[in-house]
C-alpha cells in the first residue's frame, strides 16, 4: 500500500547550501543581533545604575548635613556645647548608615554677613581631600559664631563605589583608587537664641 505524499518524511537537508540559499537562510540572525546591540545596552544599564547610586548617595548626604545643621541653626548645638565629633556623628546618622564616617569631613565657616563667607573646595589643588574643620574634640561653637550669623556647613565625602564605574569618570583621587569626592552643603543665619 503507497502512502499519501504529505505523510511521506523528507530527507535532512544537504550540508552545503547553494550561495543564494545561504542568503535567505534566517538562522542565527537574532543572535548576531543580540550581538551588536548588547554592548551598548549593558553600558546604558550599568552607567544608569551608576548614576542613580550617585544620586542616592548625595540625596543623603544632603538630607544629613540639613537635619545636623538644624542643631547649630536653632542653637541646641552650643547650647549643648556639641563638638566638632559628634556634629560629624550627627551627620552620619541623618545620612544613613551605609555612609562611612570615616571617610566624611565636615567643613565649617561662619560670619557676620553673607559676604564673609565663601564656598571652600573639597579637594585641594594636590587633589587630596581637604581635613575637616578643627579637630573633633574642638566645640562647634568656635567655628559657627554667636547668634544671628552666616554660617555655611559643607560636608566631602570620599564615595569609593565610583571605583566600580571607572567608564563613568564620576571621580579620581590622587591615591590612584578611582573614588569620588562628593559634595552637600547648606548656607543660613542662626536663630536669635539667647
């Protein structure tokens, strides 16, 4: 009995194909695709994990030098005769605690009007991070002055996470590690506390 032709099995294809064969064969195209467009695709996700990290970092560092600075701008901090220490401990608790300490230094500057005060760098022209103001048993009351002054606070902090995105060029510290010196601040007048 001859079977139907449909149901006859076709024998596997030649192992060479004919050059116009070959030209219209489809096979692999979507992983030479893959190819070319997956370089580009997981730079732009790592270069945006990168820069939200960034962001992250100094949303908190920014969010911990303003509730610290509260104390010195409402007075509770010379009332209290907190040191330059604990100021920085305040700091670094607003700020969370994946903020190393360690590598946080806090500058302070006060005066009468806001033109005796200027922004100072974190960074100096060695590329080095600037040390923070005083030492730490110093009271914060001899930097930020009496009541009804200027008084700016600025915090640098050596974020070492931009070692691992060296192709974003977010930092590069004169020790050779690749770490970001990143900046937070805040300017205000203290309160007339007495």
């Amino acid at each position: 009995m001859r079977m139907p032709p449909k149901f006859l099995s076709r024998s596997p294809r030649p192992a060479r194909l004919r050059p116009r064969a070959w030209m219209r064969d489809q096979r692999g195209t979507s992983a030479i695709e893959f190819g070319i467009v997956a370089a580009p695709f997981f730079m732009f996700t790592l270069g945006l994990i990168g820069v939200g990290l960034y962001f992250f970092t100094m949303s908190s560092l920014e969010y911990g030098v303003e509730a610290a600075a509260r104390q010195i701008r409402t007075g509770e901090a010379q009332k209290t005769a907190l040191n330059v220490g604990q100021f920085k401990n305040l700091v670094c608790l607003a700020a969370g605690s994946y903020i190393d300490c360690n590598k946080l230094t806090v500058l302070i500057q006060s005066g009468d009007h806001w033109t005796d005060i200027s922004p100072q760098a974190c960074v100096n022209s060695n590329n080095v991070q600037a040390p923070s103001t005083g030492s730490a048993s110093d009271a914060i009351s001899t930097y930020t002055g009496v009541a009804s002054e200027v008084v700016l606070v600025t915090l640098c902090y050596q974020w070492d996470l931009a070692q691992s995105f060296p192709f974003l060029k977010l930092g590069s510290k004169a020790d050779g590690t690749g770490s970001a010196v990143v900046q937070a601040a805040t300017a205000f007048r203290t309160e007339p506390y007495t």
